[in-house]
C-alpha cells in the first residue's frame, strides 16, 4: 500500500459486504471506569472510528457509553466484540451474544468474533453466530486466534465465510501460514499485540528505523503493519499516547526497512499458542 492510500479513515472490505477500518483501538486492559471512557473519548476525538472490545475485557458497557456521549454518529463507527471462553465451553453462546448486544447498548454489533478455539465448541458456535449474522444483528461474523487447522474446520462446514481471523501479530510473531491462507481465502486479517509487548520500543533494529524517519518504534511497527493490509488496534490510556499512534499516515517505510523488521521473526509469542487449550483462560462471567 502506498502512503496516498492510508489514512485514519481507510477501510478495508470484508466478505460480508461491509468495511473495517483498517486502524482502529484496542479496550484489553483499560478496565471499566472513568479512565477507559476518557480513553475511548480521546481516540474518537483523534479520528478513531473502529474499537476492539471483548466480553472477557468486562468493558463492553462503557465502550458504548463513551460512544453515545461522543455524539459520533453511530453509523461512522466500527464496533468489534468476542464470544467468551466460558459462554463457549459451557454452552451459552446465545447468552454470550445478547449479553454483549445489551452491555453495548447497541442494536447491531459490525463485527462478532469467537475469542478462542475452545475445544469441541468452535464449530457448534460458528453456526449459532451464522445464525445471529442471518438476522442482521451483526453485520460480519469472524474468528480470532484460529490457525490454518482451525479456519479449515470452521469452513469445511461454514454457510457464512469468516470475514476476519484476528491472530497475534508483531516483529517477533509472524505467522505467514496462517495469513497467506486467509489472503487466498478473502478473509481479513487484524493483528492483536501488535507492539510486541514494548518489543517496539526496545529492540535496537526498530530504534535505528525509527531514528531515520523520525518516528518512534511503536510509529514504526504499527506503520510497518499496515504496509502489509493488516488490521491493526493498539491501545493505550494516555491522552499524548494515542494520538502518537496515530500519526503513522505521513511517512511510507521504504522496502528495505520492511525487510529488516520482516527478519526479526523469531516466533516468539507475548500470548497464548492457540494450538494448546490448556493455556485458555475461562474468566467467569455471567
């Protein structure tokens, strides 16, 4: 992508007919009080119109909250929320949705994602979000943490398509398997961790790019993401903070830069390996 193509404002299409837009905020670990919506209030007065929520992140409430007091038409912003672990082990999947749609206060979700592959259940949700997507009260239905075996699962009896995979992806955790199948597959992918967990900020081959554009690292890393066409939401609670993450539209990182953040793979995760369900976490909700 060229810089002329990139704005705060571009989106990207998805195979429901809908777009995303392809920066947006990421709500993990902002909690639940004055301190997020300010958060969120911040973004959205900074240009960000897409923001990443999840059941299991227990902020779902004063994401929507922020939303309406900013006076953001409804209709220029991008709402993702996650089926929880538990409402998928234990059988609650439809609970896990309406209670989302109620915490949000919205009449439609853009973007419902199943959080994690949990054993046994994925394929069983997939058709229940189907289902929530035929009635139109999300507007796209997509997976997140899925690797190539588990999007081949999910498809191999889908009647809706996943619109998005959202995987873990920074300089130090490039999972090409799985993006190269979505790219042959339509499906767009997003990108959690994005920083690396502070890899951006400290790793001396990122500092050096970063010295020769005059960027930070975090600058850098997200830019470098989205050269790729990734989707990508980093967070922060800071007021400076977020609209320095957001000043990555002004530069275009030459070839060669890429190259040598491409070469720090080292796959080396910040979260959990989606390939091993013991590690999930199944925080209790009701």
């Amino acid at each position: 992508m060229s810089q002329e193509k990139l704005s705060i404002s571009t989106r990207i299409p998805l195979s429901s007919g809908n777009s995303i837009p392809q920066f947006g905020f990421g709500v993990w670990q902002l909690g639940s009080g004055e301190e997020a919506k300010r958060a969120i209030l911040w973004a959205l007065e900074a240009g960000y119109r897409h923001f990443d929520t999840a059941a299991a992140y227990q902020n779902e409430g004063v994401v929507g909250e922020a939303i309406r007091e900013s006076g953001v038409p409804r209709e220029e912003i991008f709402i993702t929320t996650k089926l929880a672990n538990i409402h998928q082990r234990d059988g609650r999947q439809r609970h896990g949705f309406e209670k989302s749609l109620e915490n949000l206060g919205l009449d439609y979700i853009d973007l419902y994602i199943q959080h994690w592959p949990v054993p046994g259940r994925y394929k069983e949700s997939w058709a229940i979000m189907e289902d929530y997507y035929k009635q139109g009260l999300t507007k796209a239905i997509g997976l997140s943490n899925f690797r190539v075996s588990h999007l081949k699962e999910i498809m191999a009896d889908a009647t809706v398509m996943p619109a998005v995979d959202q995987i873990e992806f920074n300089p130090g955790i490039q999972d090409y398997e799985t993006i190269n199948f979505c790219k042959e597959h339509n499906i767009a992918v997003e990108a959690w961790s994005p920083l690396g967990g502070g890899m951006a900020a400290s790793d001396p081959t990122i500092a050096a790019i970063a010295q020769k554009y005059g960027k930070s690292g975090p600058q850098v890393v997200l830019r470098w993401i989205l050269q790729k066409g990734i989707i990508v939401f980093p967070r922060s609670s800071k007021q400076e903070r977020i609209v320095q993450n957001a000043d990555v539209f002004d530069f275009e990182l030459a070839a060669e830069d890429c190259a040598k953040i491409d070469a720090l793979n080292a796959w080396k995760r910040t979260g959990r390996d989606p390939d091993h369900p013991e590690g999930f976490i199944y925080r209790v909700l009701d």
